[in-house]
C-alpha cells in the first residue's frame, strides 16, 4: 500500500505570494491532518478534514486554509506569505488512532 | 491553556537503557501516542496508551498514569539507529492532538 504523498517536496517563494500543497493519504483513509513544524516549536496542529469536512482547526491565522476532496486528497494554502512561514509542513492521514506522516514540504519564504 | 512537557536534549551509551519522560495538561484525554523522527524524515508512530499501564514493544516501552498527567518512554539496548528525536502527544477532549516539543536522544558509543 503506498504511504502518504507530498507535493512539493521542496518550494522557495517570496514573502506576500500565496503557495498551495498538495497531501495524497493512504488509500482508505479518509482522515488527513496538516502541521507546521519549526525547530524549536515542535508539531503545530493546522487543522483536520474528515470526508471534506474540516473536523479540527488550530490556532493560526486566516491565511492558513486548507480543503479537502472526494477522493480524500487534501490541499492547503497560504496566502500573503510571511519570512515566518517558512517551515516544513506535513501531513498525515489516520485510519483509528495511528497518523501516518508523509514526508513533507519544506518552504522557504524570502 | 494545554501544555505538554517534555526534555529538549538527552545523552546515553550504546547498549543502555533510557527513559524520556512526558508531563501534559490538556482539557480531557482520549490518548498518548509517542513518535520517532531521525532528522530530515517525517514522524514514525511508536506507541498508543489509553490506559493507566506499560505497553510494551521489543525495545521499546511506554508508560502511562493519567492521574499524574505522565508518561515516559523507555528504550532498551539503545543502538546508534535510535539517535532521533522522540515525540509525545496527547489526544486532548475535542480529539486534537496537542504535541510537545520533543526530546532530541543522542546516543554515543
């Protein structure tokens, strides 16, 4: 079964531009949750779609949004980027209690 | 407000034994879980304890007192691949998880 996917890997933008990521779950799993992780902050909580429906959101500001589709894929936004923004954003899908990570999308805001 | 607590950096020798702890305040519990991430590499699920008690797995254990709001993992035989940083997480009322910081292992020969 294939893991969680991220797209981009890797994304270098400039502060005020907008970015979108793109989360594939594990097939089956209609659960998807992002987090920015900084060094030093840990694991922030975005927020969580459960079958398109945002179910969890985190304390972040507007400029974070996110979705999710039919098909359980996932996207989030930012808009009006911020030197603050850059960090690595990951994603996970879950099935139960367990949260499997996709391997991430590193963003450097300039 | 929520907090989880845990040591930001431990040190021990190849082939000891090792316990991270984890102290949470969270508005309700439905959960610990515990994570490893080697740097560059995204979490890895290690252990679940819903209940007051040790799980046990291979080299691995984690404990749990919720009347304590505590936790701890224990590794055991630590090898050089254990080197990573351990994450703790609480399920907090409304099923968000709450994560700490995490606790960055270095294991030396």
């Amino acid at each position: 079964k294939a893991g969680v996917t991220q797209t981009p890997r890797y994304l270098i933008k400039t502060r005020g531009q907008q970015v979108t990521l793109s989360c594939s779950p594990i097939s089956g799993h209609r659960s998807v949750s992002w987090y920015q992780q900084t060094p030093g902050q840990g694991l922030q909580f975005l927020f969580e779609y459960f079958s398109e429906t945002q179910r969890n959101k985190g304390n972040f500001p507007g400029r974070f949004s996110g979705r999710q589709f039919s098909n359980s894929r996932s996207e989030m936004n930012v808009s009006t980027l911020e030197l603050g923004d850059s960090a690595l954003y990951l994603c996970a899908s879950s099935w139960g209690y367990e949260q499997y990570f996709g391997p991430g999308t590193r963003l450097t805001v300039t | 407000g929520q907090n989880i607590d845990q040591p930001t950096e431990m040190t021990a020798t190849e082939g000891a034994i090792v316990q991270i702890n984890c102290t949470y305040q969270t508005s309700g519990f439905n959960g610990l879980f515990w994570y490893q991430q080697h740097a560059g590499e995204a979490p890895t699920f290690l252990s679940y304890n819903v209940l007051d008690g040790l799980e046990e797995k291979g080299r691995f254990s984690s404990f749990l007192s919720r009347s304590k709001g505590y936790s701890y993992l224990l590794l055991k035989e630590l090898q050089m691949k254990d080197s990573a940083s351990y994450l703790c997480a609480v399920r907090d009322g409304n099923y968000q998880l709450i994560w700490g910081a995490g606790t960055k292992l270095i294991i030396k020969p």
